[in-house]
C-alpha cells in the first residue's frame, strides 16, 4: 500500500527521510548491535544520541547557555500542572490568555496551585482570532504569563510575542515549536508535546531559562520538579528513549535543509497555497481572522455538516487522511507540520476545488 498525505493534527506526519533512517537503523543501531529500543539509557551509545538531540535542537532553535533544555514524559497536558507547581512560587499569581482549548485547559489546572487570572480572551467569539495585549494587561506580580503560541484546534497563531515587561512569558508550543525561528529570549519558559512536529508521542520537551527552576513548591512530586531533571540531564528515571532517538533524527532533518529559516519558508509556501484558495472563493469558509491565522493547522467548513462529512470520506478515499476538524469544533481542518510535503497541499486544494463543483450547495 502506498503512503498517503496524512493531515492529522498529531500524532503527525513524519519526514520520510526520518522513517526510512530509523527503519535502516532499527534492528541495529551503529555498531551496538541492538536497537535503540533495546539499549540501557545509561550507555555510552545512547547518552550519544541523548547528548546529539540537545546539542541539535539548541541549534537550530538557537537556545541560548542560559536555558535548559529537558526531555520529559507525560505530555504537554502534564505541563499544565508542572508550570504552576514549579513557577508560581513568589506571590502565588499567574496571569493566562485563553484562545482555546489547550490554553482553557491549562488556564483551569493552575487555578489549583494559586490565584490564576484570565487576563484576555477570544472565547465569546469562538477563538476565530488571538486577542492582543499590552503589558498594562498583566498584573505586575504575577509569577508568570501563561500563552499557547499556535492554536492546533482553532488554527490561530500569535503574530506577536507578548510585552509582559519582567514577568516571565510561558508558551506552549507544542503545534508550532520547530516550524519558524522565535527568539528564545523573549521567554521565560517554553513547552511542547513532540507528537505534533517533532517525534512520536511519548516525549515533551521543557526550555527553561535557569534563574526560574529550583524554587518549585514543596509538595511538587519529584517527577515534576525541574531542577531536578535537569540536575540528571533528563535521566532522573528512564527518558523516552527512542522517541528521543527519532527527534534527533528529525532535528538533524531540519539541520539538513537549512534551519528553521528553511523550515519558516516551506510552511509559509504550503499554508499560501491553501490560504489563498480559500479566500478566492466561497464555497469553503475560513472561520479565522486573517491576522490570527496559523502556519500549521487551517480550519475551514462548508457550511452544511453532511457535507463536511462527505468531504472527510473521499478525501479520505483520495489517500488524503483525517482532514476532520477537533471533534469540539467539527468542520475541516488541514494540519500542515514540517513533515507534509508542498504536494500533499497541492493536492488538497485541487481535491477541494472538485469537491465544491461535484457537491453544489442547494
Ligand atoms: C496537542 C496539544 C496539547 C496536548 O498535548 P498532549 O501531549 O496530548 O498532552 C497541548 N497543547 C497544544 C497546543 C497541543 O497542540
């Protein structure tokens, strides 16, 4: 059976060349004579490939020495938990901006370690844009400020790195991380499930800038603290390993063809394509607003739910797979990571394009 264009929102697409060096590369890694999957965390051969991966991600995401670097379990959704517990530590305030679900979610867990305000919002207008800010919208002692950078249910992205002044920023990133270059250091702490666009699911990676970690509260079980974990190197338990393995492969990918400068310029190639097809005509509605909309994930309905469902099962059958949109939101939604090629879109859009004249609306 051929591979197909898999727009799923995550777990993702992974770059052929990935697949095809971890499949080479699988039932003997160099000359260990395993696989990686097979292989103590505490050899040499892997604290290699351990080493390798943050040594290429502080690469190509350019992290400054100041930062760490942490490779983590439980995903992003653990995170929402381990950022309160581990930065809300000097006057027990946290200020968040809710532009979806993710950002929701997070919002509600930190409201148990401590005084969590929800400082903006698009809720009331679906999430359909990123509200703005300035630094008069935070609360001068809150202990950080909480974003999520890139909306993968919505398909929203911020287009500006909010002025939070001295306060910590926090973003996850888990649908945008790796995709175009971002100054590190206008963030206090960046996080992101690797499922979306750099590695099967099973690892999250943690930057945190080292002056913000060794003050986590008391009660913070061991395996949250991130002092802790980056006292071990990531190793105070067993890591991920082979999901670390396949980042790497994945970072050396990006490296490769040029950095995220590359990266940046092919996403913003294929999500043009499908952008300016949508805004040429009106059979299919783009609910975002221009201004919020995401490099990543792109939303779009027809209007008529029997419709959306019907594009869904021949698109399907036209090997472009799971172009449903998030189950709370329905409709479509293209998820366009690193890994998609430009003719995977390509090819979508002309599916598009017969679709709405085989399927005129009544
Ligand atoms: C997928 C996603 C999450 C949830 O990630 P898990 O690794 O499943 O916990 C959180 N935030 C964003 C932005 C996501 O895209």
């Amino acid at each position: 059976m051929e591979r197909v264009y898999n727009f799923s929102a995550g777990p993702s697409m992974l770059p052929l060349e990935v697949l095809e060096k971890a499949a080479a590369e699988m039932l003997c890694y160099k000359d260990s004579g395993m696989s990686v999957m097979e292989m103590s965390h505490r050899s040499p051969v892997y604290e290699e490939i351990i080493a390798d991966a943050e040594k290429l991600l502080r690469k190509i995401m350019n992290i400054p020495d100041n930062y760490k670097v942490l490779f983590l379990q439980g995903g992003a959704s653990t995170q929402f938990a381990a950022v309160p517990l581990n930065l809300m530590n000097k006057n027990k305030k946290a200020d968040y901006i809710v532009s979806g679900q993710f950002s929701g979610k997070a919002f509600k867990e930190a409201q148990k370690y401590g005084d969590v305000a929800c400082v903006a919002t698009s809720k009331d207008a679906n999430f359909a844009f990123i509200p703005q800010t300035t630094r008069e919208s935070f609360r001068p002692d809150a202990d950080y400020v909480h974003i999520c950078f890139n909306n993968t249910i919505y398909g929203t992205k911020f287009n500006y790195i909010p002025d939070t002044g001295d306060i910590p920023l926090v973003a996850d990133m888990s649908s945008c991380i790796i995709s175009e270059p971002v100054d590190v250091t206008k963030f206090g702490m960046i996080y992101a499930g690797a499922q979306k666009n750099m590695a099967p699911a099973g690892l999250t990676i943690v930057i945190v800038r080292e002056d913000l970690i060794g003050n986590a509260r008391e009660d913070i079980p061991t395996m949250l603290d991130y002092k802790i974990m980056a006292d071990n190197g990531s190793m105070y338990n067993t890591p991920p390993c082979y999901c670390i393995y396949i980042a790497k492969l994945v970072y050396e990918w990006i490296d490769s063809l040029g950095g995220l400068e590359k990266m940046k310029e092919m996403n913003e190639k294929k999500a043009k394509v499908l952008y300016d097809y949508l805004d040429s005509q009106d059979y299919y509605i783009a609910p975002v607003q221009k201004e919020s909309r995401s490099l990543m994930n792109v939303t779009f309905v027809t209007g008529n739910a029997d419709l959306d469902k019907k594009f869904a099962s021949e698109a399907a059958a036209a090997g472009l797979k799971n172009l449903k949109g998030h189950r709370s939101v329905g409709g479509r939604r293209a998820s366009i990571y690193n890994a998609m090629p430009y003719d995977g879109v390509v090819k979508l859009v002309e599916f598009m394009k017969k679709f709405a004249q085989e399927n005129p609306k009544a």
